[in-house]
C-alpha cells in the first residue's frame, strides 16, 4: 500500500487502528476505518461546541469555558474510541447485538449529554420567551395574592369604621335626648333642666367616655391593618424584585426546552443518537473484514507466545525446585556426616581419658 496521507493517518487514529496491522490491509479497509475516525472526530467537535454552549451558562471567564470545553470533548474522543476497539464483530448477529447492546447504552446516554446544550442554543429565542412569560404569570399570581391580602386588610378597616360608627349614632342618640329634653320637644314635654334632663346627660355622658376609649381602640386596630398593609407593600416588591431580576440556569432551560417544542428537540435528539451509534453501526453490520482477521491472529499468535514463554517458565521453575531439593538433601547428609563425626572423636577423647586415669592410678 502506498504511503497515507496526513488526514488519513489522523483519522485512522481516531478510530483507534492499530497501523502497523492495517497498513498491511487492501484500501476499502483503511477507507472504512478512516470513515469511523472521521465520525468520531465529528462527534468530539460536536462535544466541545456543545460543552462550551453549557459551560458559558456557568462560567463567564473564556479561558475556564474553553479549558473546559477542551476537557469534555476529550473525554468523549477517548470513550468512542474505546466503544469502537472494543466492539469485535462475530459471525452471530444475535451475539453481535449482545455484545454491542452496553455500548449502545453508553452511546446513547452520550448522545443525550452532547445534544441538549445545542438544542439550548438552537431554541434560545423561544426558550427566553417561554421564561418570560413564566416570570410574568409569576408576577400576576403575586400580584393576585397581594390584592387579595390588601383587599382582606381593608375589608377589616371598614368592618371596624362602621363599629364605631354604629356605636357612636347610638351615643349620639342620647345626647340628641337630653337636648330635647331640655328643650320640651321631647321625654316630659316640659321646658327646662329637670331630674329627666340631668339623668339623660349623666347617661350620654358616660357613654360618651366609653365611646372615646372605643375610639382610641379603633385607631389602634387600624393603624395594625395599616402596619401589615405596609408589610405586604414591601413583601410585593421585593418579590416582584427577585422575580425580575432572576436569571435562568442550565437545568431550567433544558426544563423548558421540552415544554418549548418537545417533538423538534427529540428530532435533533434522534440526529445525534444515528451520529453516536454510526462507528458501531458500521462495525456491527459489516462483515469480518481483513482488519479483524489479522488483529484475531496477532492475537492468537501472541497468546501461543505467551503460552509457549509460560510453559518454558513452569519448566525452569521445576528444575530449579528440583536442584533446590537435591541442595537440601547433600546439605542435610553433610550435616548428618559430620555429627558422626563429631561423636566418634568424642568417644576417643573419652576412650583416651579413661585410659590415662588406669595408668595413673596403677
């Protein structure tokens, strides 16, 4: 095979080739794995704009976004490598599906992770609409609830004026009497300030100072509802305040992206899954190429290798347990020999010494 280009050597490395092996395949084969590169450097392009996207919701700093981004897509390059070294296509399509089912699971959840910061993006007009009119029904409903509050407030003002108005044209009433009285047009009929008279003003009198302590009760009572429709005032408006000037992060707009337009986000959704699941698909459907079939016999040659390299192992281990024994042996007769030893020079001491005590003692 002639000598590869640059973009080829690159995208066979992003498919994860072994170069050595597929150099030594026909050219449909490299222009496969080169095609399966390509899709996954597009999907690594497609994680780092997707991250940046979700990133610059978090971070206003470029520097940390692109960092970032770099980090994300780097991890996504590296697990649709892995997913496409691993996938090793059998003759069974049933077991090919066994296989390559956790992969598609890991696929997918991929897909779903580097699709939504771009849907984010692609629906952010409609998306900025959607929480604009969610901010403004949360400020009707506040609005609704504070006029309800603010109407049960003065509700308890009024309730409290027409007491005291009740009870003032009953006091009222008593001093129209006594004055009556006092003019004949009413009670005894008689002209003057009698005993009925001065009985009459003694009651509006008394009432009179009742209805001055029910008076400074009734400011009391309204000056409270006053304070708590102040209170509400304030509540309102700081709360309108937090509602205005809250801002939207990455999980609320992805919440209401499907409450945007659920059937265009899962359409992109599904693009991204076929992008995702494209390497595996052409893995999966395609027949035992060249590639594999030298990779399976790479492999078996370097398992009997292995094996050859560990049976030869096991034999050296053997003979070496083995001069190990017989060294232990000669160690131990040699050991054996020289306690003998060592007893018969004793036993000629002894001999000796007993010999010389006769010849002494004779």
């Amino acid at each position: 095979m002639s000598k590869l280009s640059s973009i080829s050597n690159f995208f066979l490395f992003c498919s994860g080739v072994s170069k050595d092996i597929i150099l030594r395949c026909p050219n449909f084969e490299v222009i496969k794995y080169s095609t399966i590169g390509a899709t996954i450097f597009l999907t690594t392009i497609l994680a780092f704009i997707s991250s940046f996207f979700a990133l610059s919701l978090i971070f206003e700093n470029i520097i940390f976004i692109i960092l970032g981004s770099i980090f994300w897509a780097s991890i996504i390059f590296n697990l649709d490598r892995y997913i496409v070294i691993s996938l090793r296509p059998t003759d069974s399509f049933v077991k090919n599906l066994i296989i390559a089912f956790p992969r598609f699971i890991i696929a997918l959840m991929v897909a779903i992770v580097i699709s939504k910061p771009i849907e984010i993006k692609l629906f952010e007009k409609e998306i900025n609409n959607f929480h604009k009119l969610d901010k403004l029904n949360q400020t009707n409903v506040l609005y609704e609830n504070f006029k309800s509050s603010i109407t049960e407030v003065d509700f308890k003002k009024e309730q409290f004026e027409l007491k005291f108005k009740e009870k003032k044209d009953y006091v009222d009433q008593f001093k129209e009497d006594y004055l009556c009285e006092a003019d004949g047009s009413c009670g005894t009929m008689i002209r003057g300030r009698g005993i009925e008279y001065q009985s009459k003003k003694e009651r509006w009198l008394e009432e009179n100072r009742l209805l001055k302590i029910e008076l400074k009760k009734k400011d009391s009572l309204i000056n409270l509802e006053n304070f708590k429709e102040l209170n509400l005032k304030e509540k309102y408006q700081n709360e309108i305040n937090v509602i205005k000037e809250s801002s939207y992060g990455f999980f609320d707009k992805v919440k209401a992206l499907n409450s945007v337009n659920r059937i265009a986000s899962n359409f992109i959704l599904l693009i991204f899954i076929m992008v995702e699941i494209s390497p595996m698909l052409t893995k999966l459907f395609s027949k035992k190429g060249p590639y594999e079939t030298l990779i399976m016999k790479s492999e078996i040659e370097y398992e009997t290798d292995y094996l050859n390299s560990s049976d030869s192992l096991k034999i050296l281990r053997s003979k070496n347990a083995e001069l190990k024994r017989m060294d232990a042996e000669i160690d131990l007769k040699v050991k054996e020999n020289g306690i003998k030893n060592i007893k018969r020079e004793e036993a000629f001491e002894r001999y000796e010494k007993l010999k010389n005590n006769f010849k002494n003692e004779d």
